[in-house]
C-alpha cells in the first residue's frame, strides 16, 4: 500500500501539559480543542505550549481525554489512557487540497476577546472559538479547514485514510445576502 504524503510521528505517552510542550518550539504557535466529560474547549497555544481560553487564562485541562492542537504545517494528537497520561503524535505532510468542515452554530455577540469569536447553537448553547483575521459579523459560519490523506491498495482502489486540522476560519452565512421574494396574494 501506498501513503501519499503524510508522517506520523509518534511522541510516546505523556499528560497533555507535556505533549504540548514537546509540539510546540519557539516559532510555534497554533489552535486546538480539548474533549473533557461535561464540554468542549477551543485555545490557543504559543511557543510556551501552554493553552489559554478566550480570557486569556491557562485552560485547565484536568480530566481531558482527547485534545487535538495544530498549525498549518502540523498537527498533535493526545488520548487518555489512564491515570491522566495519553499516547501522543504528531502528523505532519502535505495532503490533498484543503477541503472545510461546518462548526455548528453561527457567530453572535460581541467577541469574548481578540482573535475569538462566540458561536451558538440550540443544540450545543455557546462556544468560544479562535479564529483569526477580520472580524466576523453576527450570522457568520466558521469553518475548520484540514487537508486529507489517501492510500492505494494493491488493485489501486484509493480511499481516504486520514485528515490533518489546518486552522480556522469565519465566512459569511451562504444565506446572508438571499432576501424573500414578495409572495403573490393568494
């Protein structure tokens, strides 16, 4: 089989303090998200690894059991195992054409701090995510952008096998500029 442009390294286990550290060097900075029992919260990183919330304070990432972090180039997965250590590893490598995935909610509000927005949903209430650029307006989406790795089998069937997190970013709703067409009376 073949694997079109994508390396795994893997980092060994460690706490999600630690994974970070090891990600990030001095020109590292990124975004990523954590999966705790009760929600799940959107950071940003820098090249001190430590992960801060819309506030600005040092997430807690006490009973986390998955976290996924990335910059454009690479990308670090953490999964609990037990005790508060997890495997760790890094993909990195370029992939097919990047390709965006819908965050559920649309922005509202004023931003919780610079470079985040708020998102809302019925179904999930209020989540604060990074994203960077210009501001977005109230309605708008938010994307997460990856890119995605395939493999050839050995009949050359092609599948997709895998998908790097590459960043954030915030369009207008698709909708936004539709107005309603006077209805005819009935």
């Amino acid at each position: 089989m073949n694997t079109v442009g994508r390396v795994i390294s893997d980092l060994g286990r460690g706490t999600t303090g630690q994974a970070l550290r090891m990600f990030v060097d001095s020109r590292t900075s990124g975004v990523g998200f954590c999966y705790r029992p009760v929600d799940v919260r959107w950071f940003r990183f820098g090249a001190d690894g430590v992960p801060r919330g819309a506030d600005g304070t040092a997430l807690d990432l006490t009973g986390v059991f998955e976290l996924r972090a990335f910059t454009a180039e690479k990308e670090l997965r953490w999964r609990h195992c037990s005790a508060g250590s997890g495997t760790t590893a890094v993909v990195r490598g370029h992939g097919l054409p990047e390709h965006r995935r819908l965050l559920w909610g649309t922005v509202v509000g004023p931003a919780p701090g610079p470079g985040w927005v708020t998102l809302h949903d019925a179904r999930i209430g209020a989540l604060h995510v990074p994203v960077g650029g210009p501001a977005p307006a109230d309605g708008d989406l938010v994307w997460l952008r990856a890119v995605e790795y395939v493999e050839e089998d050995r009949h050359g069937n092609v599948a997709v096998v895998d998908e790097r997190l590459v960043g954030l970013v915030a369009r207008p709703h698709p909708n936004s500029e539709v107005t309603e067409e006077a209805k005819p009376d009935e």
